[in-house]
C-alpha cells in the first residue's frame, strides 16, 4: 500500500511548527501518526533520547529554519549532501531529514513487533551532521510539476505496451486507498503551510508512484519472459525516479526562498 514516508511528516510538520502554524504537540501527534512512539538520539549536548516535541525545540534552538526531505536509493543520492556517514545511513533507510541551517540530519530505524492487526511500531530517529551543501538532485516545484505530467503519459504508455493487469485484488485495494487520500486533497501529508502547487504535486507523485506499484505487483500480464520482465522494470525506473524527485520537491516547497 502506498504511504507517505515518515521523513516527509517530519518535515511537513516540523516546517509547520517552526512558522508557528501548529503547536508542539500538534505536530509531534501528527509525524507519529498510527506509530507507538517517535525518539530521537544523538542530539547535540543532549546525552537521552528525547521524545519528537522536546526533540523539535531543540533543533529550533541550534538554528534550524526549515526541514527538507531526502529519497535517496542505491544509485541516486537524492537530496543528500554528505557526509558519508550520514549518506550510508540514509541510503540505507531509504530516507532521511535534513535541517536548513542547523548542519543537522535526521535518519528514521523503524522497528515493527507483533502479529498482523496488533502490529506495534517504534521510531529511533538518529541525529547527525550533515554538510551545508545543495541537496543532490532536487528539482524545482515547477520542474517537479512538469516532469510529472510526462511521466504519467510514459508510465501509462509502458504498462499498456507491456500488458500490465491493472485490475485483480491487490491493484483493486491499492486504487481504493489511492482515491480515499487522494480525496483528502494530500492534507494528512502536507502540513499548514504549503502552498496549494506543493499538494497538487505530491498527489500526482502518489499517482505516478502508484502505477510503478501496481506493475511490481499485478503479476506478469503479457511479459511472461525474464527478459520482457527485465524490459518492464527498466523502462520504469526513471518513472520511478521522476515521482521521487517530485516528493522531495513537494515536501521541500516550504523552505524555498
């Protein structure tokens, strides 16, 4: 199922908090979501693991302004700056947060216990320095929004040319859930804020991301060879990569400028 990551709540909402839009607590509630808990360790003279609203404050404190988000995967560092300790943890997640002006970085280790429908969730947000560097690889708002709207005429063309199945229980759920959030107009991900160009984006980064999804995981349609299949992933990874750029963009429009 699709879902925001956890580093993009963080952001949105810490970006909320720091504009003074929400409360402390408003936010924390918010990142930690359906999870049990949210903590943070390695915060600068702070030797305990501190909890998401005392953790927030204390950023605020060491300077920071604003939260972007990272995406990066084996091959494409996007949004990161370095260090390398830093990159290796992030790559490593998938994912991280980065504070403007404070030379800090956030990197989420999830850990998941229980049976399914009892599951219990803890976040361990690990505090570290990062470089003050230009994100890799992060475009625009305005680009964002364009290369979108080319990726979904690409993807749309490749799963018809390679007979992707768009239809059978798991693609029928994930559509489901795709226009319930949809519905939501991104609000639950986006944060008071950001501008109404930021939720438009990220929603149609969801959609695009969605389609890559959907032809991962709605069996082989009419590529029933490993190279047909080999053709399918490849002809959608820049797809893929496209909806990644447009997140961090999206999540990254409150600290433009």
């Amino acid at each position: 199922m699709l879902t925001e990551p956890r580093s993009g709540l963080l952001a949105a909402w810490g970006n909320a908090l720091l504009a003074g839009l929400v409360s402390p607590d408003d936010a924390a509630s918010a990142i930690v979501g359906e999870d049990a808990r949210h903590r943070v360790v390695g915060l600068p003279d702070w030797p305990e693991p501190a909890g998401l609203t005392l953790a927030l404050g204390r950023l605020r404190s060491l300077g920071a302004t604003g939260f972007r988000v990272a995406l990066p995967v084996p091959g494409h560092p996007l949004g990161l700056s370095g260090p390398p300790e830093f990159n290796e943890r992030a790559m490593e997640a998938e994912e991280a947060v980065v504070t403007v002006g404070a030379g800090l970085g956030l990197v989420p280790e999830v850990a998941v216990a229980g049976p399914e429908g009892d599951v219990h969730v803890e976040v361990v947000w690990h505090c570290l320095a990062v470089r003050e560097a230009p994100p890799a690889d992060v475009p625009s708002l305005g680009e964002a929004e364009r290369e979108l709207a080319q990726a979904l005429r690409e993807a749309t063309e490749v799963l018809a040319r390679l007979d992707v199945a768009g239809s059978g229980p798991v693609a029928e759920a994930a559509l489901d859930a795709y226009r319930a959030r949809a519905h939501a107009g991104a609000k639950d991900a986006l944060a008071p804020g950001y501008p109404q160009r930021a939720v438009r984006v990220l929603e149609l980064a969801d959609r695009v991301a969605l389609l890559v999804e959907l032809a991962g995981s709605s069996g082989h349609g009419g590529a029933v060879s490993a190279a047909e299949m080999a053709a399918r992933a490849e002809a959608l990874r820049p797809v893929e990569r496209t909806a990644r750029r447009a997140k961090v963009a999206a999540y990254g429009a409150a600290t433009e400028g």
